[in-house]
C-alpha cells in the first residue's frame, strides 16, 4: 500500500526528511530518500504523512527500527488520521499553454432596449460562436479548476478548451471563465473545469500531489 507516495517524516511539528513509501505491509513501513538519511534515531517514534493519489494526505505514527544509507524502516505504524485533498489541494505553477476560447457575448443593453440582438450575437448567446486560438499562462491548478492569465479578453462564461501539457496523458481539457481580475501584466481568470471524466480528474490531481512534492524538495534544499 501507498507504494511510491510522497512521504515526509516529522518531529515535533517538523519535517526532517522527505522520500517515498517503498513497502508498507503489515504495519511495518518502509521509505527511501535521495540521499542520505540524517535527523532520525532508531527507537524514537515520528509522524509519517504520505500524500497518496488516491487515498489523498494519511498521517500515520511509527517508530524507527532500523536505518540504512538511504531509507528507513518503522514498525508499529499506526492511522492517526486521514485527509481527502482532492477538493481543495491546489499548486502555484507557470505553464505556457495554446489553447481555444469561445467567447462568450456581452449583451448591448441600448440595442435590447431598441429591438432584438442582431443575428451574430444571437447566434453568440445560443453558444454557436466560433472558437478562436489564444494564448494564457496557468497560473495555479487544482484537480477541478485553474487560475489563469491572458492578454485575451474573456467575458464571464467563454469556454476554454486546451492541453495541459504537463500532464503525463494527454488530454483535451475544458473549462469556464466564471471570474476575472485585471492586473498590469494581462487580466487573472478563474476557470471551473467542465465534463471531465474521473480518469481526467484523477490525472489532474495526482499532478497537484507531485508538484507539490517537489516544490517542497526544492524549498528544503535551499
């Protein structure tokens, strides 16, 4: 079980180390790490969190029984507790992406007050506009939605359709502006991703998990 999840190693509200799950039957767990193992003891009991895709956060509690160069072994591990992430667990990235929007249109409220919309923007609110290439750069993700940037204006309600191309499958995604915020470098957007299936919704969260992961790593070896 967890084999291969994310997996950091805390005492006393610290993290010291941060791996992997290797094994983990019959309460004996064991994880491995890149390089070589300090900041533990055998004998002394720690906080074990594994971030796994499917089970989301688990904190488990065991102790240590041996260490070799590059893992460690706990016995006795017990659930302390568990947490589902997928909803909320989200990764600040910057990801360049091609893409396509159907803009959505903005009624003229003079024009309705005079008569009916023209034919094109009718066709417009009926959903038969016509997609058009764009640019925008993620700005963070999660399994359900993204923030993102754009020198496209994109009224309230355009659909997005790309691919991500960090994910390990590749995959038409689709999304719905549903908020917008100007800023000095191109307009911030929120998107709600739409019709994605759970194999997409599993990919899309099992990215968040490894991002996360390794801006961790990252932040500890600086």
């Amino acid at each position: 079980m967890h084999e291969l999840a994310l997996c950091s190693i805390e005492h006393d509200g610290h993290a010291v180390l941060s791996g992997y799950v290797r094994t983990f039957e019959d309460g004996v767990l064991w994880a491995g790490f890149e390089g070589i193992v300090r900041g533990v003891a055998e004998g002394d009991v720690y906080l074990l969190r594994v971030l796994d895709d499917a089970r989301g956060e688990c904190v488990y509690q065991g102790e240590v029984a041996r260490i070799t160069a590059d893992t460690v072994g706990f016995v006795g591990v017990e659930l302390l507790s568990t947490l589902q992430k997928r909803a909320v667990a989200r990764v600040a990235v910057h990801v360049e992406v091609q893409g396509f929007a159907r803009l959505a249109t903005v009624p003229d409220e003079h024009e309705h007050e005079h008569g009916a919309a023209p034919a094109a923007e009718a066709e417009a609110v009926d959903g038969e506009a016509d997609e058009v290439p764009f640019v925008f750069t993620v700005l963070d993700v999660s399994a359900h939605g993204m923030r993102m940037m754009s020198q496209t204006e994109l009224p309230l309600g355009s659909e997005v359709r790309f691919v991500f191309p960090e994910l390990s499958a590749a995959f038409w995604l689709q999304a719905v502006v549903v908020r917008a915020q100007p800023s000095r470098s191109g307009t911030h957007y929120g998107c709600r991703f739409v019709e994605t299936s759970d194999r997409e919704t599993d990919e899309l969260f099992s990215y968040v998990l490894r991002t996360q992961g390794a801006l961790r790593r990252q932040q500890k070896l600086a």
